[in-house]
C-alpha cells in the first residue's frame, strides 16, 4: 500500500513538472517571437596576440567589427597601421558601427572610428596615432542609431 501512495505522488510530481515546463517553453517561444522584430546586439572577441576584433551581432547575424590593431602589420596591401582602430559595418539594418580607443592609466591615446553617415557595407579608415609599447588600452564598440546606441569592449595593450 505505501509504495502506491510513493508511485501516485510520483506520478503527479512528474505530471505537474511536465507542465510547468511546457509553459516554460511556450513563454521561451512566445518571447523568442515578439522580440525578434527588436534588435538584440550581442559581441565576441576575437584574438591574436595584441590585436583583436570585437564582431557586433544584431540578433545572431554579424552586424560590424572594431579592430584593433597593436603593431604595424607590413604582410598585407595595403599595410596595416600599428595602434590603430578601425570599424566595419557589413548589415544593412539601419544601424552603423561606432568605436573608441581609450589608453588606460599612465598612458594618453584616444581614437573614434564610425561608420554614422554610410550604408552598410562600409570600412572606416584607421584612426592611428603612437602610444607607449604595452600601454593598456580599452575599446568601446557600439551599434549606433541616432542617439541610441548598444554597447560592448574589451582590453589589451598597445
């Protein structure tokens, strides 16, 4: 008799966590929906060595780039600059690539590279300029739409 009683409370815990899951899910799925019309920016960092890339993604698809370049690159046509920053919007979807380049303590440097004012596909220029080998630096990469504006950064070294 006692292991009935186990069995049926069993059974109505499995029941009751079954649709407390199924509406989970349905709410995951409802919001999933609603919100996929709203941009949902996400950012990854990408790294070699000193130099890295902040990929922007408007919900899951690559939006733009921030580069950030620590030493002089002379392998590629054209030459990359070294303590550079430069920024790339690829996604045609009203929102452009903003970035700044801020040394950290002890060092000076600022850097803004945008591409507000192009449509996508668009590379900015480098926005170069020397700082004191292995000064940390902090680069703020942003989607920008008129004022508003979603966020990310990273850090490294000149």
């Amino acid at each position: 008799m006692r292991e009935i009683v186990i069995v049926k409370k069993f059974t109505r815990l499995v029941g009751s966590s079954a649709a407390v899951i199924g509406l989970a899910g349905t709410m995951l799925i409802t919001s999933a929906t609603s919100a996929s019309a709203d941009p949902n920016f996400t950012f990854n960092v990408e790294r070699s060595g000193k130099n890295y890339s902040i990929e922007v993604y408007n919900n899951r698809v690559r939006a733009g780039f921030a580069d950030w370049n620590a030493d002089p690159d002379k392998s590629v046509t054209p030459d990359i600059p070294g303590d550079a920053l430069q920024v790339r919007d690829v996604l045609s979807d009203g929102w452009g690539i903003e970035a700044i380049a801020v040394a950290q303590v002890g060092g000076s440097g600022y850097r803004m590279a945008t591409t507000r004012g192009h449509n996508a596909v668009y590379v900015s220029d480098w926005k170069t300029g020397n700082l004191k080998e292995n000064t940390p630096i902090v680069v703020q990469v942003c989607a920008v739409k008129g004022s508003k504006s979603h966020c990310g950064s990273a850090y490294g070294k000149a």
